[in-house]
C-alpha cells in the first residue's frame, strides 16, 4: 500500500470516529449562562452541571437506551452519598426532617443496568427537594413514560432539573451546614430520534403536588420554552436546522 493511500484511509477513519464523537456529544449535554455557577462532571452513565452557589444542579443528562431498561442487574439500593467530584457537596442528613425528598433528575430505575452506574445516580449531586407528591407524582409518571419510549424508540435524550429564578423573598431553603435551594419549579425535556427524524418535547411543573395519573398535556412545552424559561440553551450542536425543528414544536401522540 503506498504512503499516499495509507494517509487518506487513516484520516477518513479518524473524521468518522470525530463525527461519531461528535454525534455522541451533541444529544448528551447543555449549556448554562457564563453567569450561573456551573461544575460539570461527567459519570458513568449521566452528566451533571452542579450549581455550588444553591448546592443543587443546573442540569442533569443521560441517554437512556432499550437495552439498559430491559436489563435488571441490580436492585434499587437507596444508599444517598456525597459526591466524589464534589466539593462540599450536601449530605443526605441535610435533607433529614426538612418536608422534601431527595427528588432524582436521573432516575434510579433508570441505572438498574449496573451496580456502580445504580451507585452513582445516588450521589447528592443528583438530587433537589422534591415534595413528595410531585415526586413521587407526575414526575415519576414522566420517568415511567421515558422508558417505556426508551423501550419504543431504542435510545431516548433526557435533560432535566430545577427552574431557577431570580433571588426572591419567596425562595425556600433547608439544609443545615448547607444552603440548599427549593426550586419552585422542575423541567424535563427530551429529543428521540424516529424513522430517522429528530423529535423533542419539554415538560415544566411548578413545585406542587401533582398526583400520579394526571393528564401531563397541559404540561407539555416546546424545548425553545423551556430554553427561555431556565436560560439553558439544551442539545446546542446538533445542526442549526435540525435544532430549530426540533425545539420549535412537539407532538404530544408521540410522548403520550
């Protein structure tokens, strides 16, 4: 084989593994305002933009796949931790008689696949207060709807976390050693690819109780809104034309 057709064979393979890389990389994150405190930390199977001025995340991504839900692995384990690649990251005790649960982003039924991965979606960087019946509510709905799409579709984009607002007289916070923010609101958005085109939706709930069952159309929000309501800018390297369809507009009969 001569030089010349070494060289352009190993830099076509070398731009298919970049744009494989890339393709990976644009579905999985988001990005927050220069202004807001952000400590991104890559795990095993999610990502985290941890906000150390409210002790909660920005954001929390994962890509949640049909064979990761079909595999049952382990059992949930409930064994809430600081987080390693935290520093002066909250302890459970700190949400301890506070009223709030230790609301997941990434869900633990979504890491039963493996028992480190089941691990670290217990890391307190992963949690914000959650009153229980929203918790435990229409956002545990939307994790049951998320797999059963992952199931579906075979791969499902998920971003979610906390809607942050400008400091308030109304802001609630617990914690003992550590100021730890209430949201007053969550959102949830998702992009599932189907027959080779993009679709994407956002879910927002305002932090109430929100029994389990309930109709979640009139949550739905196109992931522009959510973008303009959080300040997020969410899957930013998928190309221009695709990210504009995509977050523009949502159908429901696809999430219901």
């Amino acid at each position: 084989m001569s030089k010349q057709r070494f060289l352009f064979i190993f830099f076509g393979l070398l731009a298919n593994l970049t744009l494989l890389a890339q393709d990976n990389d644009r579905l999985s994150f988001a990005q927050t305002a220069d202004s807001v405190k952000a400590l991104q930390i890559s795990h095993t199977a999610y990502t985290v933009s941890w906000n150390s001025d409210l002790n909660i995340p920005n954001w929390v991504s994962h890509c949640l796949t049909r064979d990761e839900v079909k595999k049952k692995a382990v059992s949930r384990k409930n064994t809430f931790r600081t987080d390693p690649d935290v520093r002066n990251c909250p302890t459970t005790k700190e949400y301890t008689n506070s009223g709030y649960d230790r609301g997941h982003m990434a869900p633990s039924a979504d890491m039963l696949w493996d028992e480190n991965v089941q691990k670290e979606c217990f890391y307190m960087s992963n949690m914000c207060p959650q009153i229980h019946n929203l918790n435990d509510g229409c956002w545990g709905d939307l994790e049951n709807r998320a797999r059963k799409l992952a199931k579906q579709y075979d791969s499902l984009y998920i971003c979610a976390g906390p809607v942050v607002f400008k400091p308030s007289c109304v802001d609630r916070y617990i914690g003992n050693n550590y100021k730890i923010l209430v949201p007053r609101a969550f959102f949830k958005v998702f992009i599932v690819k189907i027959d080779g085109s993009w679709h994407g939706i956002g879910f927002v709930f305002t932090h109430e109780e929100r029994p389990y069952g309930v109709d979640l159309k009139g949550y739905c929000y196109t992931i522009d809104e959510v973008e303009r309501l959080t300040g997020i800018d969410f899957f930013y390297n998928l190309p221009d034309d695709i990210e504009s369809k995509v977050e523009s507009s949502f159908n429901y009969d696809i999430w219901k």
